[in-house]
C-alpha cells in the first residue's frame, strides 16, 4: 500500500490500533492528537509517521494548519476516528458544557476535517474516507442522548457525503461498533477506571486491533467496491444494552 492516510486521534485505542496496521500495510501516515506525551510515543513507535498536535474541536487551529502545511491534506484516505463520550446523566441532570465537546469533537470536528480533505479526493476521482460512528448512531439507550445523537449525526453524513460525492470515484464507509474495551468508557466516566473496567468484565469484547483489522480490510477493497456500512459487534453482544455476561 503506497496509500497516504490520515488519521485522528491517532494517539491511543483505535485510532493508534489503526495507524499500527496501516503502518504494517506500507501506508504513509499523516497522525493528528491533542495530547503532547502521547503525541511524541507515537512518533518514537512509528517514526516514519508526520505526527501533528491538534484537537479536532479547534477551527481556528485547522485553518492554521490548511494555510503553513497544506499538504497535510492532500491524503488519498481520512480516518475520522476522534470521539468520546462524557457521562450518563439523564437530559434534565446533563452539563451542556460537556455536551459541547462531545458535539464539537464527534460532529463539527468530522465535518470540518472532511471539508478540508474531500476537495483533493474529489478532484483527483479517487479517495476514501472512513467514519468511525457507532452501534449508538442506530439504537439510543437511557442517559446516553447527546453521544447517540452526535453518532446518529455521524450516519447521516456518512450517507450524505456519499451522495454529494456520487460519480467521482471517492468511496465513504462508516464503521459502527458496539462494546470495544478502550478509554473510551474511562473518558465517559470522568477517570473512575473501577466503574470503566465493569463495563467490559463478564465477557470478551472487540478489541482496538479488531476495529482497526476492519477499517484496513475496507480501504483494501477493490475501487468498484464501496463497504457503506458495518456494524460489528462482539459475540457475545446481540445489541446495544444486551451483552451475556458470565456469571
């Protein structure tokens, strides 16, 4: 693969997972992350990498970007996997600042990026571009309104895009996981890793490296062949909110 691909949130779970088996398939990667420390193991691991400190949720750092390193978005796949979830509370016990950052982050940081990318994949007739939503973008569950609501968002883009970009030759997926033990569910429940650990104890969920095994097998289809959706679930997961547990 001489592909370039760009990858968010690249710094941990499955973005990092990603950018490993990218890596492995001879793709030249463009890595973006919030977090410094992270940020520079990143660049020790996978040194050929270009590694770049951003936060999907900044406008005004993006536009810096497109303006001192254009080329930084002339890539031939996008990874939109930056996303998180904050907390449980029901709507009327919710802080709408921390659903600010959860709409900034999973929705306008996509939409941003992809604006920023699609352009060159349109005008050269070929790209793909790979949206992590979720399992939560199709069913919504008690206390969690505003992550399933940016996720449902997710999926109306994907299926919008694909249709703004019909006949180009650009292709658009978007991968919806259910339970995949990251730090994901520590992010949701504000550090309190004893209560993050529960939700994947009893059972084996999917893995980083299994989301990250699939995103690679779909950018590796032929160009006729556009994976529009997959939903992937762990086995013992039938849908959201119904997981068999041992004992």
């Amino acid at each position: 693969m001489s592909q370039r691909v760009l990858i968010t949130g690249a710094t941990s779970g499955i973005g990092l997972a990603t950018a490993r088996h990218f890596a492995r398939a001879g793709a030249r990667l463009v890595l973006t992350g919030r977090r410094p420390d992270r940020l520079e193991a990143v660049r020790k691991e996978l040194p050929d990498a270009r590694v770049v400190a951003w936060d999907v949720r900044d406008a005004e750092g993006l536009l810096r970007l497109q303006r001192e390193q254009p080329d930084l978005f002339d890539v031939d796949v996008l990874v939109n996997n930056a996303g998180l979830a904050l907390g449980t509370e029901p709507i009327h016990e919710g802080n709408p600042d921390e659903w600010d950052v959860v709409l900034d982050t999973n929705v306008k940081g996509l939409l941003r990026l992809t604006r920023a990318v699609l352009p060159g994949m349109v005008r050269r007739g070929h790209g793909h571009v790979v949206n992590l939503g979720s399992t939560a973008g199709r069913l919504v569950y008690p206390g969690g309104a505003v992550y399933c609501a940016s996720k449902f968002a997710v999926r109306a883009i994907s299926e919008g895009i694909r249709m703004d970009v019909h006949g180009s030759g650009v292709r658009v997926t978007n991968v919806e996981p259910g339970l995949v033990e990251t730090e994901f569910s520590d992010v949701r429940f504000r550090g309190d890793h004893e209560r993050a650990a529960k939700v994947y104890q009893g059972y084996q969920p999917l893995t980083a490296d299994d989301l990250a095994e699939t995103i690679l097998w779909c950018v590796q289809r032929p160009p006729h062949v556009n994976v529009q959706e997959l939903v992937i679930y762990p086995t013992a997961q039938a849908t959201v909110g119904m997981v068999a547990k041992r004992g």
